[in-house]
C-alpha cells in the first residue's frame, strides 16, 4: 500500500509541473502572437485592389495588431503572475483528506 501512495505522490508533483507548463494562457497568447505576425504580414503587403475590397480600410492590418496586442497581453500576464505551485500545507492537506477517504473506502 505504501509504494502506492508513494506512486501517486510522485504523480502529484509531475502533474503540477505539467499544469505550469502547460498553463492556458502560455497557449493561448503564443497563438494569438503566431497569428497576429501572420496577419500582420499580410496587411502590409495588402495591395490596392485589397484595399478596395475593404473600403480602403487595411483590415489585416488592424486584425493583426489586435491579435498581437491581445496574444501579449496574455504572455505578459503568464510572467507577472505565474501558476503557483502548491505550499507545503496544500500539500499535506491533500493528502490527509486522501488518507481519510482511503480509510473510509477500506472499512466498506
């Protein structure tokens, strides 16, 4: 029973790392950057009949900027205010209610 708990405690840890890694606003905003780059590109290179096709308004331009804008908003963001990993109390926290309710499940 022991090299289960210990199995599930090394899982805990590797969980937490992946959810930083992981973190939504890491994807989301490195996307958003990805796309924003593309789209800019192609709204300074947008030639006059584009242009027209718009009402002379460079809508790719402005798309992609908003998209850069917005995909650095969220890298920002992701750098001033990291996922914090679990404090030590959490920690033992978590695994006493998890103790509790194996020994719940045991005597059932």
């Amino acid at each position: 029973m022991s090299d289960y708990r210990n199995d599930v405690q090394e899982l805990e840890e590797k969980s937490a790392t992946a959810a930083r890694l992981f973190d939504v606003r890491r994807i989301i905003g490195g996307l958003f950057v990805l796309y924003g780059v593309i789209v800019t590109i192609a709204g300074i290179t947008a030639s006059d009949a584009d242009l027209k096709k718009a009402q002379d308004i460079n809508i790719n331009l402005w798309t992609g900027l908003g998209m850069l804008a917005l995909g650095l908003f969220f890298l920002v963001w992701l750098k001033l205010r990291p996922t914090a990993p679990p404090t030590p109390a959490e920690q033992d926290e978590h695994r006493s209610e998890r103790a509790a309710g194996e020994q719940a499940t045991e005597g059932v």
